[in-house]
C-alpha cells in the first residue's frame, strides 16, 4: 500500500507501471495459474444423469397466505477525519397479503392504489449499531457495545400492544434454541457456548434452568453476565480496533431468519392449523453462515418437526451468486416446469469446483435445506432452498426428501413478478419497502446520525 497525503501538500504515492513483469515472468506463477480448474459452461453438462423433475400439473395448493422476510443494512462514516468511526442501520421486513388478492388485482384491466396497499400490509423492524470507533455510553469497548445492542434489539421487539416481554425476539430465542415447541421431556436443557465473551473461556453451558428472567446467564468462569444472544458468537468475529463490519451479513441474515421463527411460533400459539395454508418466503438461502452457522441445527429441529407434526411451505429464493449464474447458463437446456435437484456431484462439478466424489455434503454445516433450479412455465429461472425432511443433510437428496415441492414451486409461478429479471411480488415488494439506497439513504442517514451524535 502507497502513502496517502495527508493534508494535501504532497502527492498520493502512485502504483508502480512495471511491477506486474516479475509476475508475469515468474515460473511458479504461471505453473499455479496453468494447475487452476475454471467452472464449466452450460453446454458441457451431462443433465441426463442428474435428477431432472416435473412439476405436477394436477397438484392442488392449499396456499391462501403469502409471507415474505427481507431486510438490508447500509454502513455510514460519522467521522470521516482520523480516527474514521462508522456506524450501520439495519432494516427488516415482514410482508403478508392473500392469494385472493393477488388473483383479484391480476384480473383487474386497471389497478388502483388501495388495490396495491393490499400487497403492502408490512411490519418493519429497524436496528442501530455501532460498527468502528464508536462505543455505547455504558459500555468499555466496541464488542460489548455490539453485545448490548443486539441484546437491547431483542429484548424490544417485536414493539406490540399489552405485555411485550411474552412475545419478544428473546423469547422466541430461547423457544427456538431449547426446543420449547416440543413436549417437556423432549426439550433441550442446555446450549454449549464455544467461548464466553467476557473471559474467553472454553465450552461455557448454559443451562436453561440458570437463565433469569431477562434471559441471561452467569458465567461459571468469571461470573460474567452472558446474554442469550450470546450463542449467535458474533463476539468472536469483532475486533475493537478494526471494528465489526464482518459481522454485518451474517447478522442481516440472523435476523431475517428470527423473524421468520417468531412468525410460525406466533402462528403455533394462535392457530396451528394456518399453516397448512401458508407460504413463507425468505430472500436468500434457508443456511446459517459465518459465526452463526451452529444455529442451522436447531432450524432443522424445527422445520423437521414442523414438516412431521403439522405442516411446512418454506422457501429461500436466491437473487445473485454463482448457483444463479450456473441456473442462466442452463436455462436454455431445461424444459419449461421442470426442476433439477442439486446433489454433491453435480455441484462439485459444474458449479462450484471441488471433489464430485467427497462424502461430505455440500453445505453441511450451514444449510438446512437442500438446492434446485426450477424453471417455470414462462421460463423463468429460479434457484430454491426448499427444507429437506431428514435430520442431516444429504449428498445425494431424493424428491422424496423434499416434502411439498410441488405446491410450493407452483405457487412460486403464480407470484412471478415483472419489474426485474425472475422476480417474485412478495420479494420485491418488502425489498422496496425496507432496503437503503445509496442515494439518497446514506446521505440521509449520514447527516442525521452525525447531527444526533454531536
């Protein structure tokens, strides 16, 4: 890295021209790039020797009700001089609306805006946190200041009338982590933390009997306080002087995925049968990532059950990544209303590379669900997450694994969307009610947290 002036009397240190020719002219260099393996075309796949499906015509969809859950951050400088300080917004949204609906404004010649606020029924849900160089007046340094906000975040919402301590974010938490949903003598006592983060001690227990009423825990070490929220380890991603911008799309994910938990625990507790009728839709993959990836086990707990003792229509519909690149390069190869089941094999070696032969299943430690390419009658191409009924993830998953496909990717037809290439109503609608632009959000965003901290 070049020296960068400071006050503007000297010039920026420039890259050198010529250095790229001992790259360029190094033989270890060229023989790594000649040993590189690039992702094959579409053209060279072999798709009959892969699970290739059709979508059963003659289905008949109980879906009444449509869910979607989306939500994106925007990452602001509130002092852009030495040292710089960020802070992030966060924004999250749950949008609901009937198929009824949506077939009476499809049959409509025009449509009229209280036919639209029908599809615009959203709760929003919005968070602060501090990203670098700035700290909570309570706290010592930037990691608990991180801890405390996600804490205080689910302790406050969902903001509803009456008591909301019964139906908070932490307390779907803790329904979530120790099996609650189950009978009592099938629930989990305990959650093991890989590290506190106050002391840094090892495989920290947190038994549900210790927890207090304000969902924390002691910690046996150093008699810490430990917050419920502690199991998601962000902690461990944060650094006080470089700051925790890596943990912003593991979080953003996180969270649209409590909201989608505490949507079927509310529906459970209301009435269980809704969700029979009801297709829920989350933007990006049904996988946890990063610190949060131990969190996939007791989603598959919960959508096992949910699959075994009720029922389940869930979904992730991938927008960007290397599996919607591979689904455009195939898609003149597919015929209308069929889905290609994605295996180990066929992922290894056509989309990202790596051993079509490992025993390890793709994604094992962070998905619950399993991965298709469906292409609908109108040729649209979508890359779907749908849960796989087994209590691991398997390398080579069968139709019999994935239960109610075919209700769910005919009612994932029903709600294409025209604005944007392969869109879904559901998707684009809570997208543009909750994502931040660039222009003017930021901008925005930056001048009112910069007036409000000065």
């Amino acid at each position: 890295m070049g020296y960068m002036s400071k006050n503007g009397r000297r010039p920026n240190e420039l890259a050198s021209k010529t250095s790229h020719i001992h790259i360029v002219n190094d033989p270890v260099v060229e023989s790594f790039i000649n040993d590189c393996v690039l992702p094959k075309s579409g053209d060279e796949v072999d798709f009959p020797s892969y699970n290739m499906h059709s979508v059963q015509s003659d289905v008949k969809s109980p879906i009444n009700h449509v869910f979607a859950i989306d939500g994106g951050y925007t990452e602001i400088f509130v002092k852009n001089e030495f040292p710089s300080s960020n802070i992030s917004f966060f924004q999250f949204g749950a949008s609901g609306f009937s198929m009824d609906d949506l077939n009476e404004i499809a049959n409509k010649a025009f449509i009229s805006p209280d036919d639209i606020s029908k599809l615009k029924n959203i709760e929003r849900f919005k968070l602060v946190l501090p990203t670098k160089n700035i700290i909570i007046k309570s706290e010592k340094n930037l990691t608990n200041s991180v801890r405390t906000t996600i804490y205080n975040f689910f302790m406050n919402e969902p903001k509803e009338q009456g008591d909301s301590k019964k139906s908070n974010f932490l307390k779907t938490l803790s329904w979530f982590l120790f099996e609650e949903y189950r009978e009592k003598e099938l629930q989990i006592n305990k959650w093991n933390l890989s590290t506190c983060p106050c002391c840094g001690s090892s495989n920290i227990n947190l038994i549900k009997e210790t927890m207090s009423t304000s969902f924390t825990f002691q910690c046996t070490e150093c008699k810490d306080t430990i917050y419920l929220t502690d199991v998601f380890r962000l902690h461990e991603a944060i650094d006080n002087e470089l700051g925790a911008g890596g943990i912003l799309g593991y979080l953003t994910n996180l969270l649209e995925h409590v909201i989608l938990i505490h949507l079927i625990k509310t529906v459970l507790e209301i009435k269980k049968s809704l969700l029979n009728e009801m297709l829920l839709i989350k933007d990006g993959p049904l996988g946890f990532f990063g610190q949060t990836a131990n969190l996939h086990k007791p989603m598959r707990s919960l959508t096992n059950y949910l699959l075994t003792t009720h029922n389940l229509f869930l979904a992730g519909l991938e927008k960007s990544g290397a599996f919607v690149e591979h689904a455009n390069e195939i898609s003149k190869e597919m015929k209308p209303d069929t889905f290609l089941l994605l295996n180990n094999k066929y992922i290894y070696k056509y989309i990202i590379p790596g051993d079509p032969e490992s025993k390890e299943p793709y994604a094992r430690t962070s998905y619950y669900s399993g991965k298709l390419i469906y292409k609908s009658k109108d040729d649209r191409m979508y890359v779907v997450t749908v849960p796989i009924d087994n209590a691991e993830i398997l390398i080579a998953p069968k139709i019999t694994d994935y239960k109610n496909i075919d209700v769910i990717l005919k009612s994932i037809e029903k709600l294409k969307c025209d604005m944007y290439d392969n869109a879904l109503i559901p998707i684009a609608l809570v997208n543009k009610l909750v994502s931040l632009s660039n222009h003017p959000s930021s901008v925005i965003l930056e001048k009112f947290a910069k007036k409000s901290i000065g």
